[in-house]
C-alpha cells in the first residue's frame, strides 16, 4: 500500500463522520432548537482542534466547514418537503 494515500483515507474518513453528524442532526431535530452547528461543536464531536477541522474541511471540499454545514442544511431540508 502506498503510504501516501493513508492520510487522504483518514480525511475522507473525518469528512464522512462529519456528515453523518450532521445527518444525526438534523434528523433528531436539534437545528430546530440549537441553530446550525458551530464548526466548535462538530470539531468537538470528532475529537478534533477547531483550525484543524476547518482548515481540514476546506483543503478537502473547497468550502469552509459553515458553508457545508449550511449546504448539508439545504440538502437536508429538501429531502424532507
């Protein structure tokens, strides 16, 4: 195995726990009572630093861990209408 796709493993795995974090979200209701989740709050939840996990999600996607939480937002209210 080549050692360099052991980190780009270990950032798609960071980038899946992080959506499926935000599924749970959303689906037990907490944006309705909490807002949006801070990038604090789901670096936390991946026992992570939160400039590392903005700096993580941004090299990886483009956009800035609270523009993909609020496009995850979107696509979780257009699943639900």
């Amino acid at each position: 195995m080549d050692d360099n796709l052991l980190p780009v493993k270990k950032y798609i795995r960071i980038l899946e726990k992080f959506e499926n974090l935000l599924d749970e979200y959303y689906q037990t209701a907490k944006s309705l009572t909490h807002g949006l989740p801070s990038v604090a709050y789901c670096a936390s939840e991946l026992n992570l630093s939160p400039g590392y996990f903005g700096d993580l999600v941004k090299k990886e996607t483009g956009k800035t861990a609270q523009e993909y939480t609020v496009e995850s937002d979107r696509r979780s209210e257009r699943k639900n209408i």
